[in-house]
C-alpha cells in the first residue's frame, strides 16, 4: 500500500493507494456523523458495504447513475438531504462511486456550511487514475460540462483495486482513456504504456499504473492548485473529447477523451508540433483500446470546443497536445482553423475506413 500527500495552499490530502486500502482506512475516517453519497449502480454491486460501514454512521443517499445526475436539481436534493441529516461543520462526506459521484458529491461537500470534510472513495478506473484526485468539483448546466464548480481538495482519497472486479469492459475503456493521456504528458508512464501495450487491460498492469497516474496528478496539483498554468496539461486530449461528447452523446467520456487524443495528435503532427513517429506510437496505443469514428460535418460539433475553459480569446480554441515524451505544449487555434483540421482528420478516417 502506498501514500502519496498533496499540500496546498487550500488545504492537505492524503492518498492510499493499494489492496487492502477501504478495509483499512475507511473504519478510521467513519467518525462522528457522516454522509455517504453514491450511485444506484454501485449501491447495488456493494450494498454490504453501505448496509454495514456506512449506514453505521450516518446516511446513504443513492443517486441515479450517470452523467445526467450532474444537474442542479440533484446537487440540491443532496444538501437538503445534508440538511435533514442535521450534518453540522465537523461531519464528513464520503463520496463513493466514479466521476459523477465524486464531483456532485464533492460540489455539495464545498457548498454545505462554506465547506465540511470529504472523502474520495473512487470505485471506477478512471475515477481512481484521475477524477478523484485534485479537489476539483462541478455539475453541468445547459449542455456544458463541468462549467459550475468548485477548487474543493478532499481531506482523504482511498483507492482500493477490489471494486474494479466488478467494472464492465467499457468501463476499464474509459480509466485507459486517461491513462493514455498520463503516458502522454509523462515520459516514464509512456515508457510503461509502450512495454505493456499488449497487455493494458491487465489487472496486475492497472494497479501498477494507477499509483503512477496519481503521483503524476498530484506533482502537477501540488504546483498549480487552481489551473492557472501547468495544470492546464491535464486536459490534454479533453478539448475535442469535450466538444465530441457534448454534441454526439453516444460515448462515456474517457472513450472521448481518447477519441478527442486521435483527432488532436492528427492536429499537432499537421501543425509541427508532434514528431509523427511519436504520434504513430501514441495512435497506436490509443487504437488498442477503442476504434476510433469518422464523423460527418463536424462544424456543429466544433463549436462546442468554444465552451472549453482554457480558451482566453474570443474565436479561438485552446489545446493542450503532446510535442515529445515528457513534454506537452499548448496551442493555440482560429475556431475556423480548429474546425478545418476536424474535418481534415475525419476525412483521413473515412478513406481509412473505406
């Protein structure tokens, strides 16, 4: 098992990481009352758990699973719930579940009292390499991704391989999707990536390669809490993979995320950026994972790009794309440009495809 401290101006976590990680941990953190939120999916896989540990000490609440829970409505049912518990500034919110939970519970966890204790429990792979980690937080409004939120760092994040036994195929896609994107921003996982490119879908390989994307994540959140500027790395890949899952809705987000990687490494290697050996390797990882679509007109879908927080001009999308091992850059595009080379890309597809 192992630790891993994230010390911000805002406030300290502390990560554990291994077999064994909820077993240990959790019974300490269920202290005084508490406030358990999660999802009707994992409430029915792990409904033991929630039976014995948590409702032990205090509620479970059980929201409906997936990203259409990441709404107004649900974020205020969760802290009129609080509420009624009569949780006060010393409780604890456990949020266990993948993205949706962590962030929805997260986000009520920042709102309730100007802020009471929360505890990460992820349950999915993508949710254990990333979202659980780095206290951000948010709902989406209108159509929009993450766009009301918070900087909220739990207090406690424990990551346990026990609960992904349970995850369906397409579920491991989606943790892969940001794992490709560590390898990605970090030479040595990409090193990783490549010598098991065979064998990605390994258990023993994702317990391995989990630690090594949150130690990564949390050198970059240590350094740049509120994604002023390094941060921004982070969402290599998620420009396009937002903007794709906002308008064609038929994938999870980490499948966009690697989709949004395909079309942004075609991008950077037209651009000059990205060595297109480099790419190849990158590309060739990524198609170990996903098949990857061929669109129509993207322009409408583009246009969704213009959402992404990163962008500081008007007309102008920002990405963050992989130049060489170990060094991502940003790069900045005319909205018109942007689109051009979507469609240039899609287009490459099809003949593919054909």
């Amino acid at each position: 098992m192992k630790k891993i401290e994230i010390d911000t101006p805002s406030a300290e976590s502390l990560i554990v990481c291994g077999d064994g990680a909820f077993e240990k941990y959790i019974p300490e953190l269920c202290t005084g009352l508490t406030f358990t939120v999660t999802d009707s999916n994992v409430y029915k896989l792990y409904r033991g758990i929630f039976d014995g540990v948590f409702s032990s000490c205090g509620q479970v609440y059980v929201i409906p699973a997936g990203e259409r829970s990441k709404n107004y409505s649900v974020l205020l049912g969760i802290l009129k719930a609080m509420l009624a518990a009569g949780l006060k500034r010393n409780s604890t919110v456990f949020a266990v579940g993948g993205g949706v939970v962590g962030d929805i519970a997260g986000l009520a966890a920042s709102l309730y009292m100007r802020g009471v204790d929360l505890v990460q429990v992820p349950t999915t792979l993508l949710s254990q390499v990333d979202s659980s980690v780095g206290g951000k937080t948010a709902i989406d409004l209108n159509g929009v991704k993450n766009i009301v939120g918070t900087f909220y760092q739990p207090g406690n994040v424990v990551v346990d391989p026990l609960f992904l036994k349970t995850l369906p195929a397409r579920e491991v896609r989606c943790g892969l999707g940001e794992i490709i994107k560590y390898g990605a921003l970090g030479k040595d996982i990409y090193v990783k990536l490549i010598e098991n490119k065979n064998n990605l879908k390994s258990p023993s390989f994702l317990r391995d390669i989990t630690y090594d994307c949150i130690a990564f994540k949390a050198d970059v959140v240590r350094r740049d809490e509120r994604e002023g500027g390094l941060r921004k790395i982070l969402n290599l890949g998620h420009t396009t993979g937002h903007a794709f899952e906002l308008f064609y809705k038929r994938k999870s987000h980490g499948e966009f995320v690697l989709i949004g990687m395909y079309y942004e490494l075609y991008i950077a290697v037209k651009c000059g950026i990205c060595a297109p050996e480099y790419a190849k390797s990158l590309i060739e990882l990524i198609k170990k994972v996903i098949t990857v679509p061929a669109y129509g007109d993207v322009r409408e879908a583009c246009r969704m790009a213009m959402y992404d927080k990163k962008n500081v001009r008007p007309r102008e999308v920002s990405l963050v794309v992989p130049s060489s091992p170990g060094k991502p850059q940003e790069l900045r595009l005319s909205a018109e440009r942007y689109a051009e080379l979507v469609q240039s890309c899609s287009d490459e597809l099809k003949k593919e495809g054909a």
